[in-house]
C-alpha cells in the first residue's frame, strides 16, 4: 500500500499518482495537472535496468538533461524476458496502450514524487515537457541588466604604517622603573667548596650565620610628609558600663542561645544515630514476601511495576521456567496455562487482588504515566498487549471519606468483599494485542511510554502532543528491531457492513472495554528502528532502551493522582475518545534530543538516533547509523536507566561489570567497575539519594553502591534469597517510608524496608555528586590529551629510531671506505720496497715514491 501522503487529493481535485512499492501492483492513471505534467507515474528504476536502457544516473540522465527517451518495443520485449520482474511491469497497461514509438523517461533527483524516476504517459505531456516555452526578451534584458549590478566581493590591499603621533602616548603612559633595584651577594669560604652536604635539625635562633633576616626599616626616601587631614568631631555624652549581680542572668542567656532547653532528648538521639550511619540501621529489613500458592507451575518473577497511585499495591508478571528447547515440548500444556500479571497488596499477602490475562508470558509491562488503569505489556511471542482496568478499580482501592486531604487510599482485600463479587472478575481480559505478522518476531525485552509532553511521526520528527496524554510507547526485541507504537487510529474508519458489525458484537465478550478496540490484532508499529553493525548484514540485538525523557517520568505520581482525580469526578477518560484527537495540527517542538541509549545483548552500549532518513538509491526511510558504540560489558546488558536526579547520567549493567555514563561525553564512561565475584541479574537507581544504586546478583545478594562512600566497590552486599535475582524495583511511599521490591528466580516476591541511611540523602548529596562528575569528566578529557601526547611521542621516537638506522648505515659506508683505502696505501707500499729490494728502482733520498709514480 502507498503512504497516506501520496494518497491525498492536490488543490485542483484529482489524485496524485501512487508511488510502486515492491509488491508489483498495477496502478491507474492519475493526473497531475496542478503540477503541469499529466500523466506521470513514479518508477523505481535498479541499477541493473537502468544499464539496459542506457539510463544511469550521473551518466546517461543528469542535472542538465534529466530524461531519457525509450522505445515502446524494447519495453515490450523486456517484459517478455524478465516479465512481472521487469521494473516497467506496474505501468504494463499504460505501456502497451501508449500511442507513439518512444516513451519519456524523467530522472526525479529530488524525489518530488516518491521516487527515483518517473514516466510521462502521453504524447501531450511529452511534447509539453520536450518543448517548453522560451523565456521572454524583456527577462533576458532584465536577467543581464541584474547580472551587472552584482557587488564583486574585493579583498583589502595592505599599506604601509603612518604614524599618527599614538606611539608617543604609549610611549609616555607605559609604566619605567624609576628606583635602584636592590643586589645581595651571597658567597661561601672557598675552601668549603665541594665539601659534603649534611642535614640536621637544628634552632636557627641559637647557630651564629644559621639564616638572614631582611627585616623591615623605615626608608626616608620613601616616607612623605601629610600637610593636610580632614577630621570629623563630634560632641558625644559619656558612656558608662555598670553591672549589678548579673552574672548568672548572663549565663543563662547564653544557654538559651547555645542550645534549647525545651527538645526531646531521646528523639533527636534516634535521628542522630541514622544520620551518621548507625551499623544496626543499614540493612534492608524484610517487610513481606508474596508466592502463588494456587499456580501449581513453575513460574519466575520477570518484570515488577508498583502501582503509581494506590499505597501498598504492586503488580508483577511471571513466566513458565523452561528453556526454549523444553517451551517447544511442552507447548501444548502451556497452551492451557494462563499467562498473568498478579497485583499483590500488603493487605492481603496469600490471594491475588486482581489477575491480567495475556495471550502468552509478559516479560516486561508498565503502568501508563497518564492513567494507572490502562497497562500496556511485551510477550514472549512479539505482541504487544494492552489492558484497562477501570471497571475493576473498585476491587483494589477504597478512599476513605470523612478524613484529611493527606490520607492515602487504603486497599479492601479479595476477602472482604462479598462471596459472589469475589468469584466474579478474578480474571481480566486484556483489550487489544498488536498484530503479529507486521510487530516484532521474538520476546520483547523492554517497554516504555513516552511522555506526555511530546509525541512522534512516521519520519520520527518530534511534536508538541496533540492530545495531552501518553498515547506512544517504544519496545525492543530480541529480533534486533526497535518499535515505536501509537495507540491512536493512523487512518481515517470507514464503517463496516451491518453485518460484520453484528458478528463483531457477538464475538466481543461482555466484560472486554472497547477502549482499544480499534487496534485489536491490527495494531501496527509507526516506526520500526534496526542498528545496523555496518558494512556486515548483521544488526545488534537490543535488550534495553533509555529515552531522554525517562527521568520525568520518576516524578509524575502527583500528576497521575491528579488526572485520576479528574476522571472519577465524572469526565469523561480521555482514553475513550482518542480518534477525535486525530485532526487537531502539529506544532514542532526545536531543540529535542532524539538520541537515546541502547544495551545490547552482546554487552555492548550505543548511543543513536530514532530520525529516519531515506535511502539516495530507494527512497524508502532507513534507520540511521548508530552515533557510538563501545563494547564495555561482558555479558548481556540488562539495566539502562537515567538517574532521577540528573537526567543525563546513565546507569548500564552487564554480564559482570557496570558503567556509568554521561550523556555528550562519547571519550567513554565515567566510571566502569572491576569484574564481581558473581554474574549482575538486575540493577536500579535509588529514587532518593543521588550516589546509591541497587544490583542484583546470580547468587541472591543485592550490593548496595554508595558513591559517596566508595566507588571501585560496593559498599555493603546483603543476602536476600536463595536463587537468582529477576528484577529490582524501589519506590517511595513517604519520607519516613521506602520499600524496594525484588522479585527472584523461583516466583518469590520479596518487599524490604529500606533504612534512614539509604533512604536521606545528606545536605550536600546532590552537589558533591555533580562535582564528583565532573571531575570525572575532566579526567576523560586529561586521558585522552595524554593519549594524543604519547601518539605523538611514540611517532616521534620512531622517526628517531628510523634516522639513527639510516645514521649508523651512512657510518658504516664510510669506515669501509676508510679501509679499502688504508689497504691501497699499504699495498702501495709493499709494491715500493719489492722494486727496491729487486734493484729495479733507485729512488733517491729527497724523493718520495709517490713523486716517482
């Protein structure tokens, strides 16, 4: 099918052509007389094509002639040898009807109708293209008179210096020393020179020469005389000071201002105690612990979301505990199995409050930033699955009227309510699953809601929401793709026959919302992100995402609370309506951080872009090129979070190891642990200290890393459970209240107190924190100009290493010379005494033999 945009009618009432997509579908003729060219139809003409016809870009059709003539007959006898692969065979129709022996072929550069070429099915429209009319005289005349009254751009020509009398005043107001400089000479015997050094400690005072002291004198050349003073007088009564038994009266005063006498002792002594870090107060204590008694299976615990609004009420998924190959043998009983999200209450720890049904094991889910009760959730088999639990809100909260604003919602156990409500509903059906032939393929490893502020298309530019509340969500699965979702319709519904609706009717279940009716099974992503691992065919496999905007979402209860203020006083859930919001105009927001951090399941973190671009060759829209990429942990990464408090410093972790990263610095991260004694599982922030973050690990103990404290190790480590831990999930009810939840491998739900020492921050938390970063990221920076410093050293070296070879070869020549010539001269002279000896020279004394030779 074509894209929306190539759908719509132009101004003057007629369709614009549609773009061939690969699926080969022939298409109408459909003009295009607002543009001034009827009948055109957009081609995607391949390289291989664009040879047999002689019509290659850049070569054959350019900027300057931008069209290729071809004859009809060899058009038709392409379509006899390559038939429905030729890449004429959409317009085979036009084509054969076509009236003349050539056909016009148009080069479409700035893919001004889709795509990269397209074909003029008429004489007319090819005439008026060939032909186009001549440019009147007077626009020649004006064209030229124009051309000559262009400014000519001269660049300056220097000249010599004139003085103008401004070296004089330098001159005269430059500061000249006036005064003598002072000379000390300081010497020693001569006949202690070179003597040897020895030190010892020794009173300077007390030791003839031990040191000299330049005291201070008066200089009369420097002292100046003050022949006038301006002073104030000013009559004044005498003061007297008298005290009369006041002294303990003072005393008193000054205790009163010391400290107050009036506090509770033993209550500032117990916060004493936790604000300097009492050891008997930083142990997570055990608050409640959560297990499915009536699942008979063996399930895990794979993702935790506390509820946003109700105090003590949390929801966790679970899944079947088998590997894939046993998931394939045993698919025909878990196909009998519900799959299910648990919401759990400190109430009631033995029955379930409610139970979300799904067509296979959620192993990631969140609860909507805008309405707690709708619930969107990733499958093992690529769907997306959403619920709305509005008719069932009243099962898990019950506002207590009559008291303070303050008071939170307290929950009514499943127990407590009537027999016959309480076996109703136990079960809920979800709304919508997205469809699976066009979502991802394989399990979906992370899920996300955008926020409300912004809102995405199709090119992944980014808009000021149109509806004021979460309407998109992002995933990523193991089938190396990320998805970005709208829960919105993306098209304009025609209403269907009378009779599909009543079979429609018929099939929806009773306690089923139509509030995502529209997406059941053909709820398609808006964008779909693969990074690629450039120049191989292979793409990196994320495992976790983190957006820009995440950490917004750590402080939106209030704003959630709110909102469902709003909708229980009687309005009308903007969830209900959301096709209306579907004509009101987009406004672009400039300046937003399209880039986000991925982990992938190599252990690697990239750093991209969700934009789309389109392809020079294709036109169609790609993903582009991962910005960064830094292969930092040894394992599968899955934690990529922003911190609360600072909404560009990331925390990932990995296989053995984490990192902490600061958005902007691409040299590395800030900081990257050792290897741990076991495997990392899981990993959260804290929601109220800045330095302190929570890991689980393979083994069950959770390390609890205080920055502050330490920072190549953690700074405690606590044993929680026998197995490995799934997932950690903190949150913060009060100031004087904090649980975190930590779910483990044999479906156990543990919620542990935190203490005062992990959960106040100290005074200067939040800035010592800020400038521990940025200290780090100074030292990033001096690493990396010392790496620059030793490239250049060691090129350097190597250049000196290279001329002392070619030195030592030079030398060498020479003294090979030196000795060739050494042994002519003594072979010389050994042939000087021969000839002597034999009589056959006389050499006379005054002449030498090398004036004879």
């Amino acid at each position: 099918m074509a894209p929306k945009s190539q759908k719509q009618k132009s101004a003057g009432g007629h369709k614009r052509a549609k773009p061939i997509l690969p699926d080969r579908e022939e298409v109408e003729p459909v003009t295009m007389e607002s543009m001034g060219h009827p009948e055109i139809y957009p081609l995607v003409l391949t390289t291989q094509t664009q040879e047999i016809f002689n019509c290659r870009i850049d070569e054959d059709v350019t900027d300057e002639k931008p069209y290729k003539l071809i004859k009809k007959e060899d058009i038709l006898a392409d379509f006899k040898n390559r038939a429905a692969v030729s890449d004429f065979y959409p317009v085979k129709k036009v084509i054969q009807e076509y009236p003349g022996d050539e056909l016009l072929v148009v080069y479409d550069k700035d893919f001004r109708y889709g795509l990269n070429f397209y074909l003029i099915g008429t004489e007319e429209g090819k005439e008026n293209y060939l032909n186009r009319p001549e440019v009147p005289e007077e626009q020649e005349e004006y064209k030229e008179h124009t051309s000559e009254d262009l400014y000519i751009y001269k660049p300056p020509i220097s000249k010599p210096w004139v003085s103008l009398g401004s070296e004089k005043e330098i001159d005269e107001e430059s500061v000249k020393e006036s005064a003598k400089q002072i000379t000390y000479m300081i010497s020693r015997k001569r006949s202690e020179f070179g003597a040897p050094v020895k030190f010892r400690d020794q009173n300077a005072s007390s030791v003839k020469d031990a040191y000299i002291e330049c005291t201070a004198y008066p200089d009369k050349n420097f002292i100046v005389k003050q022949l006038e003073k301006d002073v104030g007088m000013q009559v004044v009564p005498k003061v007297k000071d008298t005290s009369t038994q006041t002294r303990c009266v003072e005393i008193a005063l000054q205790q009163n201002e010391i400290m107050n006498t009036f506090i509770d002792d033993w209550k500032c002594l117990a916060e004493e105690e936790g604000t300097f870090g009492d050891k008997t107060d930083t142990h997570l204590k055990e608050y409640q612990s959560f297990t499915d008694l009536h699942n008979l299976t063996e399930n895990m615990v794979t993702s935790i979301s506390w509820h946003p609004t109700i105090y003590g009420l949390i929801a966790v998924s679970v899944a079947v505990r088998l590997s894939l190959e046993d998931r394939v043998h045993f698919s025909g009983k878990l196909l009998l199995q519900p799959s299910l999200i648990l919401f759990w209450s400190f109430s009631d720890p033995i029955h379930p409050q409610l139970m979300l049904e799904s067509p296979d094991d959620i192993f990631c889910f969140k609860f909507c930033p805008s309405d707690p009760n709708i619930i969107a959730g990733g499958c093992i088999n690529g769907q997306i699955v959403l619920w709305d639990i509005t008719a069932h809100a009243d099962r898990i909260e019950n506002i207590k009227t009559g008291g303070s604003r303050s008071k939170k919602a307290t929950l009514k156990p499943m127990f407590l309510l009537e027999p016959d409500s309480n076996k109703e509903a136990m079960y809920i059906r979800h709304c919508a699953v997205s469809s699976i032939e066009n979502g991802h393929k394989k399990v979906i490893t992370d899920i996300h809601w955008l926020s409300d502020t912004f809102e995405i298309n199709r090119m992944g530019s980014v808009f000021e929401n149109r509806s004021g509340i979460c309407c998109q969500l992002v995933t990523c699965s193991a089938d190396c793709t990320i998805c970005f979702w709208d829960i919105r319709s993306q098209k304009a519904l025609t209403p269907p026959p009378i009779e599909k609706k009543k079979e429609e009717s018929i099939e929806i279940p009773f306690d089923v919302p139509s509030t995502f009716l529209h997406l059941d099974l053909s709820w398609k992503p808006l964008i779909k992100i693969r990074l690629s691992k450039g120049e191989t065919s292979l793409d990196h496999c994320p495992t976790k995402v983190s957006l820009s905007e995440d950490h917004l979402l750590y402080k939106a209860q209030d704003k959630i609370l709110a909102q469902s203020k709003v909708v229980k006083a009687g309005e009308m859930n903007p969830y209900h309506n959301l096709e209306g919001a579907l004509a009101n105009n987009l406004k672009p927001i400039e300046d937003f951080c399209t880039k986000f951090f991925v982990g992938t399941e190599e252990g690697g973190v990239i750093y991209t872009d969700w934009k789309m671009e389109r392809d020079p060759e294709t036109g169609r829209l790609m993903a582009k090129k991962p910005v960064n990429l830094y292969a930092v942990h040894d394992g599968a990464v899955h934690t990529v979070q922003r911190s609360p408090f600072y909404k560009d410093i990331i925390l990932t972790i990995g296989g053995w190891n984490l990192a902490i990263w600061k958005e902007g610095i691409t040299t590395g991260p800030l900081l990257q642990s050792c290897c741990a004694p076991k495997r990392y599982t899981a990993g959260h922030w804290s929601l109220t200290r800045p330095g302190v973050f929570y890991i689980g690990r393979e083994d069950g103990y959770i390390d609890i890393w205080d920055l502050l404290e330490k920072t190549h190790e953690p700074a405690q480590s606590q044993n929680i459970c026998i197995t490995m831990i799934t997932y950690i999930k903190p949150w913060s009810f009060t100031a004087k209240q904090q649980f975190i939840a930590v779910a483990d491998y044999y479906g156990t739900l543990h919620i542990l107190e935190i203490p005062w020492t992990l959960s106040h921050p100290s005074t200067n938390e939040a800035s010592s924190m800020s400038y521990y970063f940025e200290r780090e990221v100074k030292h990033l920076e001096y690493v990396e100009q010392r790496k620059k410093i030793r490239e250049q050293e060691k090129k350097e070296m190597e250049l000196e290493l290279e001329k002392k070879k070619t030195k030592t070869y030079q030398k060498s020549k020479e003294q090979m010379e030196a000795e060739l010539k050494a042994d002519y001269d003594n072979y010389l002279e050994l042939e000087k005494n021969t000839l002597i000896n034999l009589g056959l020279i006389k050499v006379p004394e005054t002449m030498s033999f090398m004036d004879l030779m």
